[in-house]
C-alpha cells in the first residue's frame, strides 16, 4: 500500500514530467514536445545504468573490503538483514564532514558510503540507525526515483538555458524586440519567458519537494527496521550540529562535496541555505521529532 509520502512523491514526479512537455511545446510546438521526451529518455537511460559509478567517482569513494573496515561491514551486513536485501558494496570517501549515502539503481545493485569523518563521530548504534536509514533508501528505490528526478529536471532546466538564448538573440535580430506581427509574436514571446525564467524555479522546487518526502519515507523504514529509532534520531542531532562546526571552520573543506548530489546524503551538507523550500532535506528537527513518535509508538520512551 502507498503511504502518503509516496503518493505525494508519485504527484510531484507526474508534475514534473508535465513541466517537462510544457517547456518541450513552448519551446517548439509538437515537436519540441517529442524532442524533450527523448531528452528526458536518454537522460534516464544514461542514468538508469551509470549514476551509481558517477556519484561514486564524483565523491572518490574507495570499496573497502570487510577485512578493512570490519565494524562497517558489520553494521550494514546487520542493516541488510534487518531489510531483508542483498549486502550493498561498501565504500569510505575521505572527507571530515560527517555523512553517508545510498546509491544504485536496484538492491541487486547498490552501494553505501560512509565519510571519514561520520566513522569518528557516531556510536557503532548510531551508525546502525544511519545505515538503517540507508538500506531503506535503497529497498523504497529512492535511489532510482532520485535519479530519474534529477535527470527530468535538468532536461528541464537544458530547455530553458536554450530558450534564454533564443530570447536574447530573438531580441538582438529583431531589432531590440519590436513587434511588428500583432499579439501572436506578443503571446510566444510570453510563453519563452516563462520558460526562461520560471520553469527551473519550479523544476529545482518539485525536485527538492520529493527529495524531502523520500528523506522522511527512508527515516521511518529505517526505524522501523532496526526497531530503534531513538538510535537515528541521536545520530542526526549529532550530524547537524557536526556538519555546520565544519563549516564555519573550514569551509574549503565543506566545498568538495558537490551539489549535484547533495540530496543523497543522509543529512543536508550545506546547513543553512536559502530556506526549507530550497533545502534537499528536512528541518532534522522536524525528523528527530518524528522518529521519537514512532519509538513511543513501539512503546519506547525518551
């Protein structure tokens, strides 16, 4: 049965993929329509098959094997377990900023990664609720819907970088944009601005919306799991409180992780930002507070 966050997760992508069409036939009537389709389906397919080596190089994440890290292939062995899938790869990426993540398009074939500076900072139960977390990442298939969002709303936003350019060359050839063809001329160019200008606001908004809703699926499944929710729940206040320390000490360092994959993470690497509506992942307070109605729910008390 589709819980809440999946239906509104199914809403958003369905929306996001009528974007895309609109932006196709703003931009070229029918058949930029069919041109952005197959955009948008060659983007997937590429993804579909190599987001999961991409995300890895792109954080120069190492495997590590179980005789290199024993207690981390210990807790997602365990964390595997308790979701009932296949063991993950394993990687470490060397980075002080305390995080993890999830990638790969099924659970036959997915990895996890853990930061440096996450392995030093968390409890060995703290890092079992974080990997409980991202095991359930992995069976929801948000690594797979994550992708797919990501690559509609860049064609989107390939759309509208192209109509930008139309415009301002359209406005130097035509004489500084002077209308000589009546309302209909008028009307496109209404329609190319839109493009322009609002479809990648709209497109940046529907795609951090589902990265929020999966971030709340993943919490609870991953509670749930692991039956301690209590334990992801220490682990994020300590996440949050660790990833700004870095920060404001060494923002060179918070840089190296690329925004293009900031939504993977299990809590935000960019603390602060432009607002909830422009963040990757809920307020953790929001999160926290959540995962210990669940625990009561399960007849633990905090």
């Amino acid at each position: 049965m589709i819980g809440t966050n999946g239906v509104k997760t199914l809403f958003l992508i369905v929306l996001l993929s009528g974007l895309l069409l609109v932006a196709g036939m703003l931009m070229g009537g029918y058949v930029g329509l069919v041109i952005a389709a197959v955009i948008a389906f060659a983007m997937n397919f590429f993804a579909y098959w190599k987001s999961d080596s991409a995300v890895l190089t792109m954080m120069h994440a190492r495997e590590v094997s179980a005789a290199e890290a024993p207690q981390l292939h210990r807790i997602v062995e365990r964390a595997a377990h308790e979701a009932k899938l296949p063991k993950p790869k394993v990687y470490i990426v060397q980075n002080p900023a305390p995080n993890a993540f999830a990638t790969g398009r099924s659970p036959n074939h997915a990895a996890v990664a853990a930061t440096t500076g996450i392995m030093g900072l968390l409890t060995e139960r703290e890092l079992a609720g974080v990997f409980a977390h991202e095991l359930a990442h992995v069976k929801n298939r948000d690594t797979l819907i994550n992708t797919i969002v990501a690559m509609i709303a860049t064609a989107i936003l390939l759309i509208a970088m192209v109509a930008r350019f139309g415009l301002l060359f359209g406005f130097m050839f035509a004489g500084g944009g002077r209308d000589d063809r009546g309302g209909g001329e008028i009307g496109q160019l209404a329609g190319m601005l839109a493009l322009a200008i609002i479809a990648p606001i709209v497109a940046t908004l529907i795609k951090l919306a589902i990265s929020r809703a999966r971030e709340f699926s993943a919490d609870a499944t991953g509670a749930r799991n692991s039956q301690d929710p209590e334990a992801l729940a220490s682990a994020l206040a300590k996440l949050q409180l660790a990833n700004q320390r870095v920060q404001q000490m060494r923002p060179a360092t918070a840089s190296t992780t690329n925004a293009a994959v900031e939504h993977l993470f299990i809590i935000n690497p960019f603390a602060g930002g432009m607002g909830r509506w422009f963040s990757s992942h809920p307020p953790t307070e929001q999160r926290v507070e959540r995962l210990r109605a669940i625990g009561r729910e399960m007849g633990q008390l905090f």
